[in-house]
C-alpha cells in the first residue's frame, strides 16, 4: 500500500459518529489488541487554551528527559502533525502500516454503519504509535467535551480542564455548567484534576471530579500565576505552587498563556519528578505555531487561530501590549462560529479584509463582511482568498500599523504559507530519476509512470492547495510543461504536494500568467521567481561565503573529540593551530569547548567557556572569521564579547536564549537538524525521506530565528550529517545538499572523518581522502560552507571545483 492510498482512506473515513460514547474507539482499539492499556497518558480538556497546554506539558516533561508523545488537532500542514513523539511528527511509513493492520476491521464495521469516525481512527492511531514508541507518558488533546471523546478510552494519570465557555452547545449542554461537567469527566482516578475554570464553571467541575487543583491570577488559587507582561516577543511569567516556584518567559504572549503555563506545571508535576529549570526551560521552548505567532515587525504581523469569541477576545487584548498606529484583520471563519461575537470581539480594527479559507466548511466573504459591517467601524473588503487577503493587508498597512490573521486555524494555515512553503530544487538527470522524483511526492503510479520522461526539466518540488495544483497544472500543460498531483483525495484538511517540471522559459511565462490571479497564485508566484533564482538576493552584509564554498576549520578545545580531542588543550596549542590553518587559506576558524560526539557528556557552562574565551581573544584581530562551537546562550553570549563573529549550535537552537542572542548582536547562526545532542547511540530514528524529513524539520528552526529579528542570509542551516543518521542516510543527505537551498538559507556541511566514511571500508584513521572526496562533492552541489580538520588539503578541493566554474577568478 503506498502513502496516498492510506492517507486517502483515513481522510475518507465519515466525520459523524453513529452513537455517542466510546465505544467505537473502544472496538478498534480492541482490534489492535488494545495498546492504550499500557500507556501512561495526560489528558486535556477545554474551551479554549487545550492545544497550547499540551504543547507546554509535552515540551516539559521531554526537558525532564522522558520520552512523550503528543496528540493534538487539527493540523495546519500534514496530517502526521497530529501524533508526534518527542517532537518527530509520525511517519508516512507508519501511518501506512497501521492503516493496512485497520481497514478490515473498520471496513467490516462500515458495512453495519458502525464505523469509528476519522478522529476516532486518528485517536487509535496515536495510542498504538506511542505503545510501539515505547513512549514513557502520552499527552493528549481532548477533541471535544470529554465524557465521550475519544480520547476518554485512557484512565489518564492526570487531567486538566484548562477554561470553559459556551461552545458546542448542540452536543455538550446549553450552559456553562453543562458544558463543564462533561469536560470534567476526564479526571483521573487517584489524583486532583487541574484546570484554571472559574466562578460557576469551576463549581460544576468540582461536582464530577471531586479534588481539583485550582490555577490562576487569584491568591486562593492553588497554583498562582503572575503575568509580567510582554518583553520583546516572549512573556514573562511566574509561577508558584504549594512548594515551588517558578521564574520563566514564554514564546506564547497573552495572560490566557500564562494561565496555561500554570495547568501545564502542575500537571507535570502529578507525572514525574521535574525540576524547576525543566519547567523553565520546558515552558520557554513550547513554540506553538500559529497561537499568536508573530511573523514580522515592521508591520506588526500576527498569526492566531483563535475561532471562537473569547479566543479573539484574548488575541486582541494580547496586542495591546504592542503599540502600533491602525488594525487591519484578516478575517476568515468557518459556518458553525458565532460570526457576529467574533466580528465585536475585534474592537477597534481599522481595516478588515474577509476571506474564505480553502475548504467546505468555511464561510462565505459576503457572511463575514457583513458580520463585521455590523458590530464595528472597519472598513471592509472582501476576497476570495487568504493569500490574497492578506497581500491586501499588508499593501494597505504601514510600517507602524498591525496586521493581525484570525478567525480560524485554516486561515493562519493558508496565510502562514508565506513564510514556511519550501520550493524544494531537484536534481533530475535521467528518466529512472525522473520517476523517483514524482513517486516521492505521493503521485500514483500510472501518474509517475506517464510523466516521468517530461521531467528531465528544472524541477521543483512543493506544497500547494488543491485548486492551485490544478490551475498550475492547466497553465504548465498550456505553456508545454508539466505539473505532476499527489494521489490524496484531499479533504478540506491540508495541501497536497506537486512537481513542477518545466524550461527555464516556460518558468518564467508561468509566473507572468500567476500575476493578479486569485487563491493565492500572485503570491506563489512571488514566491517562484525567489525559488528558480537561487542566488540570494544582493545585501550590504559581507560574509565569506559570498563569493563560493568557504572553509570553515575545526579547531577543538576539548579532551575528548571524536578525531582530535586533547591535541589542542592548551591554550596556546590551539592559537599555533589556528594560525597555521589561516595560513592554508581557512576562511573561517569553528573553535569548541564541549565534544558532541555519541555519548559525550555535557561540559559546565563556566568550564566550556574557560576552555574557548581565551583562544578567541588570542585571536579576535586575526584576518578570519571566528565561530564559536556551543548549545549554550551563556558560552555564546562571552564568546561573542570576546571576538567572535558566528554562532554554530548543533542542537539546533534548544536553548530558548540562543535565537535571541543571535539578533541582538545582529551575527550568523548555523542553525543543525539535530535529533539529540550529544547523539545517543542507541536513538532509532525512522525517516521516510531523510532530505525531506531533514528540510521539514529545520523549516521551524529557521523560522524561529528569523521571527527573532535574523535575515536568511544569516541563518545557516546544517543538515547534520552523521546526527542522528545512518551512514547511508548521511551520504544521501551529502548527495543531494542542493536541495537544502529551498530553505533559502546558506548551507554548511560537516562531514570530516566522520563514521559515514565506514561505509565505504574507511577506518576511522584514514578518511581524510574521502572528507576531500565528499568536500569537493559538497562544493560542486552548492554548499556555501564545509567544515573540516583538515584544512589545506580541503582548500585545494574546494579551489578546484571553483575553478571549474569559472577558471577565470584564479588569473592574476
């Protein structure tokens, strides 16, 4: 069964249950011989908040060094996003697998009209993903309710009920205390429930689940919460319990998130023996895309998904602690919301754009317009989309005014494509690679079959919505190109991807015809013209990478590096070091005071920068540039003092202060795919595409730190080769490190010595050759930085290949 097939039956699957309750869960998790039963799991209620909390308690319980899984909904891309485990959305390999292990069961169950529903079966889903994880606790998002939600199938460990407000009145109740006693049914048995319910809300709560722990700004809350207020793009918050007490940012903004922050803690809390830096640093690492995610800031630029009345509400009173001039909205909702509420709850907006988010749900542009004609002073526009709504916004907004996208977690989806769509470069030199390339993408068989000769192109890979595939797909065939369609049958729930196969030429017609076209295609083509012009655009900023492949040399100050720990200990060992590789052409000396090798243990913050302070300033006024190898924001922050120009962080900025130290003094940050750091030998990781897998991830990364105030051109990315990876996987990572250039970001390559090399019979102590090997490999595929031991020999490769391409910068 291929991907498409099994996601297409899972999207399929009906929307309704037949009954109310649990039993169809039940059944199917009965079938799969019921792996709930050894999970250890935490579930969450709520009217609003439910996701952030589970964002905040999964992130916690992983800095306490447990391995959890998470399930959330809805998504915003990829159905997977649903069910992750430590962080790793759930993988097309698995979700096949469980998908062949299930159909005859619920298609049995279909043919008595007693099938679970599609959320039923993702439910399932997670719970058996997690049992063959062997994750240590599950976290779980309830869906609606609790009584009868799926997700009640577990005897949870501990629950929270985060708020309550009148929502799904035809299901759960006419009332608040209606509402929020079916919510409180997800109380564990032997442990208080927790939620930050008040007044008669919180009441009711109490009469089903008995003990609760109360969380809140009010002195007779069990758990306190203090909001300090907005500084910079985080919050500040404290927390204090019983005994503990907690100091923290969060990256969420908002009172409501503290709140949460609040219910997450004392949840954790009830599951493991965390400590307070866990919670901090837990707390302050729960990203939470499109929950008041700020894109930009010159406008003001805002993503929140929130879709009901006292969601938006929130979100309003959260932007009130930025200031700006006019409010201009980009407003699209789906048919069940009280548009009117909604539509109050936006105050003082000078500007309103109503759009139709890309499924059948959504409502019209006329319906919300007028919704917002009539319980506020904006001026309203309309259009059809959210792409298009919000280059609207933007033309309109100056840079001291606000735009702010909302309504709906499907509109900060589609608009939030602006900033996190990849247009992925393909090498595609023959028909066998042709085919390869399609079949990726989730097109049929006979699909990649029938195309497969019209892609020997300029490809590019990339996610669209549905009815932008098919426009693209007419105006490529009219142009004499091609466009190739996943096989999902999409269901208003994500995008689909496609392979764009054309000349440069047809290229370049297409997005002249993309321009003024609505759903969103002027923008794509903005977007394609960046992507079939690989260069970076011209900027003021030097960097050494500006003029080819730079060479970035090793320099270790450590005891215990993989290839030449203890060499260079002494301080002025390692000044002769970097002095002799500046002297062989280096552009860039990496110099680290903690070995990441598999299961190297962690260096004190004090000790790391005691081992690397001194031989930066030694060489601070050398004519090279100095990166400093370290996870830590403290080592990062001293080194920077001391001299240093770059900031290389193999964990791929886990320290929540790293991306804010990066902007403050405004310099480049090589940003790793890292699963773990150090690398835990014995860490499995399961990749359906490594390259793929590897660009997904570092898309948030990079963003993360671009939303922190860094430009592309500073943030560059490193694959990881040898983190995490096979040695197969890390030379495919290397074959294919062109296609590390949709992130739009320079791109480094560490690969020296490296146990990749094994795999072609070359022991640890003889794969110098084949670093020069891969070096000039990495070169020729567009690696903007290699980074080695060996540093003349590397040079030269590196030389070569760029005289190759243009002999004449070599002659005097």
């Amino acid at each position: 069964m291929e991907f498409h097939e099994a996601a297409n039956f899972l999207l399929e699957l009906r929307r309704f249950p037949s009954g109310i309750g649990t039993d169809a869960t039940r059944g199917l998790l009965s079938s799969l011989g019921d792996p709930h039963e050894s999970l250890r799991c935490v579930q969450i209620a709520g009217s609003n908040g439910k996701g952030s909390t589970v964002r905040m308690a999964e992130r916690t319980l992983r800095e306490a060094g447990l391995d959890v899984g998470r399930y959330t909904s809805p998504h915003l891309e990829d159905v997977r996003e649903r069910i992750t485990v430590n962080g790793r959305k759930l993988s097309k390999a698995a979700l096949v697998e469980f998908v062949a292990e299930v159909r005859p069961y619920l298609t049995e169950q279909g043919a008595t009209n007693d099938s679970p529903t599609f959320f039923e079966t993702m439910t399932a889903l997670a719970l058996w993903e997690f049992d063959r994880q062997d994750v240590d606790v599950a976290v779980l998002e309830v869906g609606i309710g609790g009584k009868h939600d799926a997700t009640s199938v577990v005897d949870p460990v501990a629950s929270a009920v985060t708020s309550v407000t009148l929502e799904h009145t035809d299901i759960l109740g006419d009332t608040i205390e209606e509402i929020a006693r079916d919510k409180a049914h997800v109380a564990p048995d032997g442990a208080p429930l927790v939620t930050g319910a008040t007044g008669s809300a919180l009441d009711a709560v109490r009469d089903v689940a008995g003990d609760v722990v109360t969380v809140g700004a009010s002195d007779d809350a069990d758990v306190s919460v203090t909001y300090g207020g907005r500084d910079g793009l985080e919050a500040a918050v404290t927390l204090d319990g019983p005994d503990w007490h907690v100091e923290t940012h969060l990256p969420l903004l908002g009172e409501h998130q503290a709140q949460n922050a609040g219910v997450a803690a004392a949840l954790c809390r009830q599951v493991a023996d965390v400590a307070t830096t866990d919670i901090e640093r837990g707390l302050r690492n729960a990203h939470w895309p499109g929950r008041f995610e700020v894109m930009d800031e010159s406008p003001l630029t805002v993503l929140d998904g929130a879709h009901n009345p006292g969601g938006v509400e929130r979100v309003v009173e959260t932007l009130a602690a930025f200031e700006y001039d006019d409010l201009h909205v980009v407003l699209g909702a789906m048919v069940d919301k009280d548009h009117s509420d909604i539509a109050a709850a936006l105050g003082d907006a000078d500007h309103v754009v109503a759009c139709k988010p890309n499924v059948d749900r959504a409502e019209s542009t006329s319906v919300v317009a007028r919704a917002v004609e009539g319980a506020t002073d904006a001026t309203v526009e309309t259009r059809s989309d959210v792409a298009g709504a919000l280059d609207i916004a933007l033309d309109a907004a100056g840079e001291d005014d606000a735009v702010l996208v909302t309504g709906s977690l499907y509109a900060v989806r589609e608009a939030r494509t602006r900033w996190a769509r990849s247009m992925v470069p393909k090498r595609v030199d023959s028909i066998p690679e042709a085919r390869e390339t399609i079949a990726a993408a989730d097109v049929t068989d006979a699909g990649a079959w029938r195309m497969r000769g019209k892609a020997v192109h300029r490809v590019l890979r990339t996610r669209v919505q549905p009815r932008q595939a098919q426009y693209l797909k007419e105006e490529l065939l009219s142009l004499g190109g091609e466009c190739a369609i996943s096989g999902l049958n999409n269901q208003d729930e994500e995008n689909v991807d496609v392979v764009l196969m054309a000349t440069m030429a047809q290229f370049k017609r297409l997005t002249d015809k993309l321009e003024g076209q609505p759903y969103g295609l002027a923008t794509f083509s903005d977007e394609l013209r960046e992507a079939l012009d690989i260069q970076q655009p011209a900027t003021d900023r030097e960097f050494p990478w500006d003029d080819g492949t730079a060479v970035m040399g090793i320099l270790n100050v450590t005891p215990d590096s993989f290839h030449d720990g203890g060499e260079y200990d002494a301080a002025e060992d390692a000044v002769a070091r970097a002095e002799a590789m500046v002297e062989a052409g280096v552009d860039i000396l990496d110099i680290g005071g903690e070995s990441t090798r598999p299961g190297a243990e962690p260096v004190p913050a004090e000790e790391e920068r005691e081992r690397v302070l001194p031989v930066i300033e030694a060489l601070a006024d050398a004519d090279v540039a100095i990166s400093v190898d370290t996870r830590k924001a403290s080592v990062a922050r001293a080194a920077l003092d001391a001299g240093a120009d770059i900031l290389n962080d193999v964990s791929g900025l886990e320290d929540p202060e790293m991306r804010l130290v990066a902007a403050e003094y405004d310099v480049p940050v090589v940003v790793m795919h890292s699963i773990e750091t150090p690398v835990d030998p014995e860490t499995d990781v399961d990749y359906d595409d490594v390259v793929e897998d590897c660009i997904d991830q570092l898309t948030e990364r990079v963003l993360l730190a671009e939303k922190a105030g860094l430009d592309r051109e500073q943030i560059i990315v490193d694959p990881g080769v040898g983190f995490g990876k096979t040695a197969a996987e890390s030379f495919e990572l290397l074959g294919r490190i062109d296609e590390f250039q949709a992130l739009g970001c320079p791109v480094l390559v560490g690969h020296s010595h490296k146990s990749l090399f094994g795999l072609i019979g070359q022991d640890a102590d003889e794969r110098g050759s084949a670093t020069v090997a891969a070096t000039a490999l990495a070169a020729e595929r567009g690696a903007d930085i290699v980074r080695v031991h060996d540093v003349p020999e590397n040079v030269a490769a590196v030389d070569v290949v760029n005289a190759a391409a243009d002999p004449s910068r070599f002659e005097d």
